[in-house]
C-alpha cells in the first residue's frame, strides 16, 4: 500500500485556508468555459424566410431537448466541484451529568463554606457544551476535487457528443429533403420530355408515319410517372415535417425547398480518419476521462486506511467554567471493509478500462464504413456527372433524331428517356450522400474535415405547393 504523508490538523487547516482561493478561481474557469461554449450552441433559433443548413442547425441547437439535457448534467457537475473539498459540517454537542439514585454529592457540589450550592448552582455545573469538526486528510480531499474534475470534463464531452449528433441528424434530414426536391425537379422534367414525345407520336400517327401503340405506349409512360410524381409531391409532408423534428419545431407549415447543393470532396484517408478519430472523438475522451477519475478514486480508496482529525472545544458551565480543547482521531479498524472499497474502486477503474477498448473498437468499424460509404457516393458522383449523364443525353438526342426520321422505334425513345431519368436520380441521390456520408464522419471524429468543392450541381427547383 502507498504510503501518503499525514499533515498535522492544524497544517491541513491552513493548507485549506489557502486553497480555498485557488478552488473558487478553478470554479469560476471552468463555469465560465462551459457558459461561453453553451452559449455558442444556443445562438437564435428563428428561420429566415429561405433557411440555410446553418440556419436549421441553429435552430436545432436552441431548442433541442436532448441537448439541453446534456448541458444540464455537464452543469449538474460544475456544481460538485465547491461540494468536493469542503469540510464536513461542524457538530454541536450538548452533555448533562445525571446523578445515580443514592448516589451522595461530591466535592464539586458544595460551596466554598461547605454548605451544598442551591438546586440552580448544581444543575449549571453539570453540563457543558462542546463544538467539533472533523478534518478529513488534505490529500483525500485533493482527490475528492480531481475526481469531480474529471466529471466535468466527461461531461463536457458528452455535450459536445450530444451536439455533434445533433448536427448529423439535421444535416442528414436536410439532404434527404433536397434528395426529394431534386428528384420533383427531375420527374418533372422528365414528364415535360414524356408530352413532347407524346406530341411527336400523335404528329407521326396522324401523318401515317408512325402508329397508334406507339402514341398510347407514351400516354401510358406518362400517366404512370405523374402518379410517381404525385407521390413525390407527398412525400413532402413527411419529409419536411422529420427536418422540422430536427430542430424541434413539429407539427408547423411545409419548409421551403433547400437550395441547390453542391458535392464535396475529401481528402482523407483511413488512416487520417483513425488519427482524428482518437485526437478528437468527444466519445472517447469522456470515456478517458472517466477512466482517468476512476483511478483517482482507486488512490481515495486507499486512503481510507489512514486516519482523519478532529478538533473541538467544550465548555462547561457552572462555578467553575472551563473551557476544553480537544483534538482527536478516527481509528480506521474495519479493514475488511476498506479492502471491499478498494477492490470495488479497482473494478470500476477496469470496468471503465474495457468500455473505452470496446467504444474504440466499435467507432473504428463504424468510422471505416462511414468513409466506404462517402468514397462509394463520391466515386458514384464523378461517375455518373463525367461519363454516365453525358452519354445517356447524347444517346437520347441521337435516338429522338433517328426516331423522327423512321430510323428508330418508339420503344427505344422510351427506354433512352427513362434511362437519363434514372441516370439523373441517381446522380442527385450521391451528391446528397456524399454531404450526408461527410456529415457522419464529422460527427465521429469530432471536427471539420478538410473538402473541396467538386461541382456545381443542377439548382434545385422550388414549387410553390
């Protein structure tokens, strides 16, 4: 067992004494920093009349219960921090003498003329009062305070966690609602392409040149994506009112449409992720910090073996006032049961040991496939703007120009047509995974990655319904 050095009580009082300042300096850091970094997330929860992602993300931030619960355990904590080197309240004690049936009075009770004092003389002389307070080691209560610190600090963490997850869960609500509104603006679009088509059927129909299955192939193609597109447009509800939810601000009107979006790439690969991941991961550091307070508590278990101080006075009342100091010590006999404390203190500490491994291992598997999925979105993205869209529009061009000419069939046009839509949808639905896959892998790491802007997307459209 470590030996730790035992200061007289008088030496712990001053040593108190003179930390009390240092104590309330620390307090006041610490409360300051948390009020400063609270405040940064509780900026003005009012959307403008066309919110941007910040603008939501804001707004999350101010009024997100959960968020609000975190800062209020990380508060909760603050307050342990004056609570852990405190003394333990001074005690007040009152004592009378009863005298034994038959038993004859003494000395004590007879006057300076050998007479017995009166009734009132007696019963003063038989009781005193007494005031005590314990004094717990100095190096126990060192430890008491750093392992509140550390309580902070993991609450701290968890805030930050808490903020993080926040802002993943708004962003990745507003990228599925521009993934809807793009793929409106597209369906459209695309029912625009399907009645010119129509218009050039009827045309072929009416001159001879083409015939009726083809004209009604193409009503039919039409009638089946205005109903896609109607399911769109409902899909809006839904999806808007799960962004509102975000930011908690359920159940109001339809929020407009996000503004075009452009996709980003990141420079990053797995094993900068993983760095950045054990640097700056909230997760992780309150669980270190929490590891770093139980082994603090394991040293305060230790302590237990070792005695703590009283000092006191008594008074006494009567003839002979007297006024007693006192000094006195705990004796800490029931080793068995500081064992107990110490071996429970050790299985905490590796208890915390162990969640921290597992949390590690868990954030690497998940950070490995939350980078698999921005890579894939992201290859998906280049491929589908460089090679898959350019063709699939020069393919229709050409097939409409072969079909008005008798070259082609009708089926073709169709099948060309609906091959650019799908080829349009899919590309919209990486840009949004690319932003939504880096939103993720922010939220694990704790901090910005580094991205460029890739291109420039086509604008999404805004309906008025």
């Amino acid at each position: 067992m470590r030996k730790v050095p035992i200061y007289p009580p008088l030496a712990a009082i001053v040593l108190m004494i003179c930390s009390c300042a240092q104590e309330r300096q620390e307090f006041g850091e610490y409360e300051s920093a948390a009020t400063a970094y609270v405040q940064a997330g509780r900026q003005s929860g009012s959307l403008g009349e066309n919110p941007t992602l910040e603008d939501y993300l804001r707004a999350a931030r101010a009024n997100n219960p959960a968020l609000d619960a975190a800062r209020q355990r990380w508060k909760a904590a603050l307050e342990e921090l004056p609570q852990a080197r405190s003394l333990p309240d001074p005690r007040f004690a009152y004592g009378y003498e009863v005298m034994w049936p038959g038993k004859k009075p003494s000395y004590d009770n007879m006057g300076p003329d050998g007479t017995r004092k009166d009734s009132h003389s007696a019963k003063m002389d038989n009781q005193m009062i007494a005031l005590t307070q314990d004094l717990p080691l100095f190096t126990k209560l060192q430890l008491r305070h750093a392992i509140a610190i550390q309580e902070v600090q993991a609450r701290q963490q968890d805030y930050q966690a808490e903020l993080l997850k926040l802002d993943y869960e708004v962003a990745r609500a507003y990228y599925e609602y521009y993934y809807l509104a793009r793929s409106v603006a597209v369906t459209a679009g695309y029912i625009d392409q399907l009645r010119q088509i129509e218009d050039v059927a009827r045309s072929r129909y009416a001159a001879a040149a083409g015939s009726q299955p083809d004209v009604i192939r193409a009503q039919v193609e039409l009638g089946k994506m205005q109903n896609e597109l109607e399911s769109m447009r409902d899909m809006r509800g839904p999806v808007s009112q799960r962004l509102r939810a975000a930011i908690n601000q359920p159940g109001g009107p339809l929020l407009p449409w996000p503004e075009a979006i452009q996709p980003v790439q990141a420079a990053l690969d797995d094993g900068q992720a993983w760095q950045m991941l054990l640097e700056s991961s909230p997760q992780l550091k309150a669980l270190g910090y929490e590891v770093a307070g139980a082994e603090k508590a394991v040293e305060l278990s230790r302590q237990d073996f070792l005695p703590d101080f009283m000092l006191g006075l008594e008074y006494k009342f009567g003839s002979e006032r007297s006024l007693t100091p006192m000094i006195g010590l705990s004796l800490p006999i029931w080793f068995e049961k500081y064992s107990a404390a110490v071996r429970q203190a050790q299985a905490r500490q590796l208890a915390a040991l162990r969640e921290k491994t597992a949390a590690t291992n868990m954030l690497s598997a998940e950070l490995k496939m939350a980078a698999y999925e921005y890579r894939n979105a992201d290859r998906k993205v280049r491929l589908y703007r460089d090679t898959l869209l350019p063709r699939a529009r020069q393919a229709l061009q050409s097939t409409r120009a072969a079909y008005q000419s008798g070259k082609a069939v009708f089926a073709d046009l169709i099948d060309a047509q609906r091959i650019l839509l799908e080829f349009e949808l899919a590309y919209e639905r990486a840009v949004a995974d690319t932003r939504t896959g880096l939103a993720k892998i922010e939220m694990m790491i704790g901090r910005k990655v580094p991205a460029e802007i890739a291109a420039t997307s086509q604008p999404a459209s805004r309906e008025s319904k």
